[in-house]
C-alpha cells in the first residue's frame, strides 16, 4: 500500500524558515512527479509546489515563487520543501502528494490521486 508521511511543521515567527518533509513507501517513486498542497479552512486548496519526476523541473505557485523550494531525493524515497521568508498568509495544513499523470506542469489538485495526512505549519506576525 502506497503510504505519504509529512513531517516538519511547526511553528515559527513571520520571517522565519522551515523544512518539511515527507516520506513515501509501498513502491519507487523515482519516475512520477510529486507536489505539495495546501489547505486552509475556507479557502481553496492550493497547489504551492510540485517537481517533475527527472526532477529537471518545478512549479512554483505565484503565491510562494522565490520563497519556497522543492526538491527530492529519489534514493530515499523522500520530497522535501525548504520554505523561508514565511508569513502568516503562510498558515496551513501541508500535504505531499503524487500524481500518475506524465504531463507538466502539475497545477491542480485534481491530478494528483495519493496524499499524506498532512502537517501543520503556524507563522505568527
């Protein structure tokens, strides 16, 4: 069975960075392309990131472009999101997640199909 881990947040000050992590098994993820989304209460969940399987390629949403960064380590199974410059806009539950599709970029939440349960991410002003 397919399974994504999340782990890293926490919380931390406005201007501050974290590392999130997540952890995948049940199967090689080394040829699929993989993302992050986030979800908060009321709004719209949001593609922030996704890396294509090569990993010759990111996707950035407008919304975190320069200030987070996405990279992967296929040897261990593992996507990692370094975010810096956090705002409290920033507030959020993070969720990995992969999708089977070749295509790119991957920009909707649609076309990903396995996610972890997520990790929650506080930044205070």
């Amino acid at each position: 069975q397919v399974q994504l881990v999340e782990s890293g947040g926490g919380l931390v000050q406005a201007g501050g960075s974290l590392r999130l992590s997540c952890a995948a098994s049940g199967r090689s993820f080394g040829s699929v392309s993989m993302g992050w989304f986030r979800q908060v209460p009321g709004k719209e969940d949001e593609i922030v990131a996704a890396i294509r399987g090569n990993g010759e390629s990111t996707y950035y949403s407008d919304s975190v472009k320069g200030r987070f960064f996405i990279a992967r380590d296929d040897a261990a199974n593992t996507v990692h999101l370094q975010m810096t410059s956090l705002k409290p806009e920033d507030t959020a539950v993070y969720h990995c997640a992969i999708t089977p599709s070749p295509a790119w970029p991957v920009t909707a939440l649609w076309q990903f199909d396995i996610w972890g349960q997520g990790t929650q991410v506080n930044v205070s002003s």
